[in-house]
C-alpha cells in the first residue's frame, strides 16, 4: 500500500519590485511549497516575454514566518514587516553577486499561503516528512 503524497501549495500573486527612486513595478511571481522539502519555500519570477525563464529563490519558510512581524535574515535574503499608505505588506530584499532587488509582498497572501503551507506540513513537524535517503540520492546524482 502506498502512502498518500501531501499536496504541493502554490499561489500566483503580484509582487512590486522598488526601484531606488522608490517607484515601484508589478512583478508576476508565484508562491511555492512543497513537502517533499519540507524547510523551504520556493519564489518564481516570471518572464514578462514569451519564452523567457522563470527565475526561483528558496529559503526557509520559517524566515518568512518570522518576517511578517519582524526583521529577518542575514544575507541574500531578508524580510521585514512594510507598511505603506497603501496598507501592511512585507519586504522581501534578495541579493546575489548579479545585483540587489526589493520587492513589496502583500502580507495578507503570505499570511493565506503560509497557513496553506500549515495544513500541509503543520509547523515543528518538518522532521515527519523529510526523506533524508531521497535527499542523500538526489546530492549523489548531482555528482
């Protein structure tokens, strides 16, 4: 009898990248989890052109957790509570050695999605899902 595999969570939403004139530009990204890696949330830029790739970050969803009250991180990924005049979001700042972003995350879908992310892998319960054999296979092959 095989076991039942927990859904993967993932929301399509509409990120604002600022720009360092303090404009900012809608960004269609997307909110992944899967419980197959069950410490890691996953954020897809899409391409605005066809054909153009998808660009993924992953950190861990406890990060983001304690980003929306708080700052968190160190590094090339950092979250903190945002407030504008336009209502609570979270900044998400991403750096890699090709360049630095800032991007505006409505809190209220990082607080839908985490809680998604919840009744899949409920919270303290990352160990009950991690298969560290298929993890070792997948590090191996990458040889």
């Amino acid at each position: 009898m095989s076991a039942i595999r927990p859904t993967t969570v993932e929301v399509e939403t509409s990120l604002r990248l600022v720009a360092p004139d303090a404009t900012s530009l809608p960004v269609r990204a997307s909110l992944r989890y899967d419980p197959v890696d069950p410490y890691a949330v996953h954020v897809l830029f899409h391409a605005e052109s066809a054909g153009g790739e998808a660009v993924s970050w992953s950190f861990a969803r406890e990060l983001l957790v304690t980003g929306l009250d708080e700052p968190a991180g160190i590094g090339d990924v950092r979250v903190w509570p945002w407030a504008t005049p336009r209502g609570d979001f979270v900044a998400l700042a991403l750096s890699s050695p090709d360049g630095n972003a800032l991007f505006e995350v409505p809190r209220s879908v990082l607080v839908r999605f985490l809680r998604r992310t919840y009744v899949v892998v409920p919270r303290g319960r990352e160990t009950d899902h991690l298969d560290v054999d298929a993890a070792v296979n997948r590090l191996l092959a990458g040889r």
